[in-house]
C-alpha cells in the first residue's frame, strides 16, 4: 500500500463514523423541506448547490485541520491537478 493510501486509512481508523441511514434519512428529509418550500425546482437545484458548496468547505476544512499532511511523509504542496486528485482520494475520501 502507498503511503497516501496508509494516511488514509489510519485517518479512516480516527474519524467519527456516521450512521449512513442516518444520513441519508436527513438528507432526503432536507431535500423534501426544499421542494415544499420552493415550487420552482430551479430554486431547488439553486439551494442545493448553495448548500452542497458549504458541506464541500466544511470537508476541505476538515481534511486540512485534521489530516497532518506534511506529518505522513506527503508532500505539503501539490504541484498539479494529478497530484491533488489523488491527496484526496487516497486520504481525504476516506474521512
């Protein structure tokens, strides 16, 4: 296994787990208020990318505070695209 991918699952050994049911359940349950409060699935869409937006902040901030990238032997800039994809697959994916 890569490093990367060892980061990743010793990060995955860390991290709070959350019910999936759970989740889903919330989030189906926030899409059906959106839909009774906006008629118009435009809006829908407008407020679920607004809201999708914030959750991908939160988890970068979240990668970021809580994964010690230059602490595992990563490298603490990403030099391109390539590089980034696979910071984030290999351990941000996994928290």
């Amino acid at each position: 296994m890569t490093s990367k991918a060892q980061a990743g699952t010793a990060l995955w050994a860390k991290m709070p787990k959350a019910n999936a049911e759970l989740f889903a359940l919330t989030y189906g349950s926030l899409v059906t208020e959106l839909v009774r409060d906006y008629e118009d699935p435009i809006e829908v869409n407008a407020q679920l990318d607004r809201i999708g937006h914030s959750i991908g902040v939160r988890c970068v901030d979240e990668f970021l505070s809580k994964a010690d990238v230059s602490g595992m032997g990563l490298s603490t800039q990403c030099n391109n695209l390539r590089d980034t994809a696979e910071v984030l697959a290999k351990v941000g994916f996994k928290m």
